[in-house]
C-alpha cells in the first residue's frame, strides 16, 4: 500500500503544479480529497489492516493528505492572483489622459439665478434658511396672517394632501417660502436678516405659470429697521442683479395679508424689436412683492411686535431668470431639453460673486 500511497501523492502533486484554472483545481481536490476521492478510499481500508500497519499507514496517510491540501492551497492562491491581475489589466483606467475639450454639462438658469441671488445677499448680511416642501396648514397660511376665506386657501388654488387624521388639518405643498421665515422666528431669537430660497407649488399652469417653480423670500426683523431699509436694500439687489447702475424704480402701494404696509416694486424698462431692456424706457415691470412685517405674524413666531419690527420681501426665481437672460417661456425651465440647456446653460465652475461676476 505505501507504494500507491507514494504513487497517488506523486501523481495528485504533479497534477496541482500543472493545473492553469480554479475549476480544474477543484475537480484535482474532489477526485484527490473528496468522499470517492483516491486518498479517503485509501484511508478507508485501514480498517482491514492489523492494528501496527493500520497506524503506520494512518500516519502516512495523514502526511500526504496534508501536503496535497497544502499544494492546492498554494495553487489555488496563485490562480486567484494571478487572475485579479489580469482583470486589473483589461480594466485598467488611464488617469494620465487629457480631459475632453468640450463641455459635458452645464448649470441650469434656476440653479445659476439662485446662487447669483444668494451671492448678492449673502454679501449684505444675509443667511440662507431652508424648510421642508410639505408644510401645516398653520404655517403655511395662518401664521401668515391669511384668512380662512382667502382665494389662496381654495382647492383650486393650493396642493391638499390626506390629512393624517380627522382632528388634524390637512398638511400642503407649501405655495411660498414664508413658512421658513415662521419657522425660523420660532427658533431664533432678533436680530434676523435671512432669505429663504426654495421649490413652492400652486395649481396653475400656462406661458408664465408653472405648478412647481422657485421663489426667494426675505426676510430681516430687529429694533430699528423701517421702510427706508426695504427700500434701500431691494435698491442694491436690483442694480447688482440686473448690473445695471441706477435701475428707476417704482414702489407701488399693495395689500398683503403678512404685510402692512405692503409695496409692489417695478423697475424700468422698454420693449423694442420684441428685446427687453432693464433700466431704460418708459415702461415699467413688476418683479416682486414687499412691505413691513405684520404685527400678527410677528406674534405668531413668538416675536414682540412692540419691541422688534421688520420687512420681508419675496420674488418668482424663475420670473427674474427669464427677464435677465431672455427666456420667453417658463414651461421651457422643465421640459429637459438638452438642446435648451446648451444654449441657456452656464458653465459649472463659474460661481457667482460680487467681486467676480455674477455671470460668466
């Protein structure tokens, strides 16, 4: 028996040094080691053996099982290498190859107009505050000041959804951005100088209306701010946005339910050859909504409207990107024509700034 032992040790070795694939090296392991393989056959003879010859060839037996599984352990081990390193070449990625010329992608106008606003507040003092999309009733319109009867609280007007139950008022998708002011007066203490820019919704859509678009609200409360502020501060925004120097504007008296007094502001322009230009003309253009804070809203953020007094401001983002940049549908904003955005697109790396430029 030693001289098959000796001769199947030699033959399985051999065997293992000469394989060049893991599943030729497992079918050596199962014929070698596994329940029908040639060595567990021959162990399984050593019951008819003496008991001296049975633990002589036990031993030997032993030996050689150890060295085979040694064998292909190590082979196994080199295959595997030896594989990954041949997926490693096939997949290799060249790193050192220059990057493609041409532009791949660009920044939407939505997204470029918002930095550009937020770049110009952000540079008199502002913070950007944020919210969520769905909101409470309370905090979308009764903290606000806005009646049970107002046409903004209508079904046709405003996205419901289920209410969670029937003691709870139905949550919205909120129809502006104040609810962020709200929330940030309840959290935080004057003085307040913030903007709040975001997704709002409304069920309307045509040429200049959309059932999602963004808006950009402001919002600044502390113990001496008046209208002259308001008045001055959508002055810088105006000339700064539009980078036009002395922008004639016109401060029109309004009604908002969260502001008193309210003011609608226009700017000049003209309209000749179907071209809009900003700052000249005898035409004028409504491009957003302001006036001092309420004393009811400031109540209701847990504000003393005796002590602290405020304005707030807000604007369509979509609205002032299609003046600035001549786009004469709003619909187009979502529509994902790549074809569209090449041409109204900017490039990714030109972040708006003041001292850079708001647009490259």
């Amino acid at each position: 028996m030693q001289d098959q032992i000796n001769t199947i040790r030699d033959d399985v070795l051999a065997q293992v040094e000469g394989v060049s694939d893991l599943k030729s090296l497992d079918d050596i392991r199962v014929a070698a080691l596994g329940k029908k393989g040639q060595i567990t056959g021959l162990m399984k003879q050593l019951g008819g053996l003496d008991p001296d010859q049975r633990r002589e060839v036990g031993q030997e037996l032993n030996r050689v099982k150890d060295a085979v599984q040694a064998a292909i352990d190590a082979r196994k081990s080199d295959l595997e290498r030896a594989e990954l390193n041949r997926r490693l070449e096939v997949e290799r990625v060249d790193v050192s190859l220059p990057p493609r010329p041409e532009m791949q992608g660009s920044v939407h106008p939505v997204s470029q107009v918002m930095d550009e606003i937020v770049a110009i507040f952000c540079e008199m003092g502002f913070s950007v505050a944020e919210g969520p999309d769905i909101e409470g009733d309370w905090l979308n319109f009764g903290a606000l000041n806005i009646p049970d009867e107002h046409p903004a609280r209508q079904e046709h007007d405003t996205f419901y959804l289920p209410a969670q139950s029937d003691d709870e008022a139905r949550p919205v998708l909120r129809t502006h951005t104040s609810p962020v002011q709200v929330r940030h007066m309840l959290s935080s203490q004057p003085p307040i100088r913030i903007i709040a820019p975001g997704r709002t919704y409304r069920s309307d859509s045509d040429m200049t209306h959309t059932p999602m678009f963004h808006q950009v609200e402001g919002l600044v409360i502390d113990e001496t701010t008046h209208m002259g502020h308001l008045k001055g501060c959508l002055r810088d925004f105006v000339e700064a946005f539009f980078q036009v120097d002395n922008v004639p504007m016109r401060f029109r008296p309004s009604y908002f339910p969260f502001t008193a007094p309210s003011m609608e502001i226009d700017i000049g322009c003209s309209f000749r050859d179907g071209e809009l230009k900003i700052g000249e003309g005898d035409d004028w253009l409504e491009i957003l909504g302001s006036g001092m804070v309420h004393p009811n809203v400031l109540r209701n953020g847990g504000i003393d409207p005796d002590k602290y007094q405020g304005f707030a401001f807000g604007m369509g983002i979509d609205r002032v990107a299609m003046l600035k940049y001549g786009i004469p549908d709003l619909r187009s904003f979502f529509d994902s024509d790549l074809r569209w955005l090449r041409h109204y697109g900017f490039r990714a790396l030109d972040v708006p700034t003041l001292y850079g430029g708001l647009a490259r």
